[in-house]
C-alpha cells in the first residue's frame, strides 16, 4: 500500500474485488472529522488476477496524484 499526505486529505493505493478479479483504486480520507475512506476506481477497463497486482498498479497511479480538491475528489497529473 501506498501513502500520499495533503493538507486535508490523505490517499492510499486500494484494491477493489470485482467479478472473482481485482480492479485498482485510490481510497481518500479526510485528516479531520473522522469518516469512512470514498474508494475511486482507476484505470478503466483493466482488472487484475491479484490483489498484490491490482495495488501494485493503484501505486503508479497514486504517484501521479496531484491533491485532493475540496470534495475530496482526487486530481492527477497528466500524462
């Protein structure tokens, strides 16, 4: 798992089951007031066998994480 700190947010490289596979994602939380982390699915259209593999990949994506916005969305650098 991968770690990404903000100012008000932080993000972690996730895995999400989906269909006996596994699909990479970015879970975010809010540094203050507590609450469950909001699970975005990246890469689309591609799912892995492993979870090892779906994080794996969650973590290149999360490098390119600029910062969380206000609503907690994620924001990426282009490529």
């Amino acid at each position: 798992m991968a770690r990404k700190v903000f100012e008000h947010h932080e993000a972690v490289s996730a895995v999400v089951p989906e269909a006996g596979r596994y699909r990479a994602a970015i879970a975010v939380k809010a540094l203050q007031g507590g609450g469950a982390p909001r699970f975005h699915k990246v890469l689309e259209g591609q799912s892995f066998a492993t979870a090892h593999e779906a994080d794996g990949a969650a973590a290149e994506v999360l490098s390119t994480l600029a910062h969380v916005d206000e609503e907690g969305e994620p924001v990426f650098t282009p490529i």
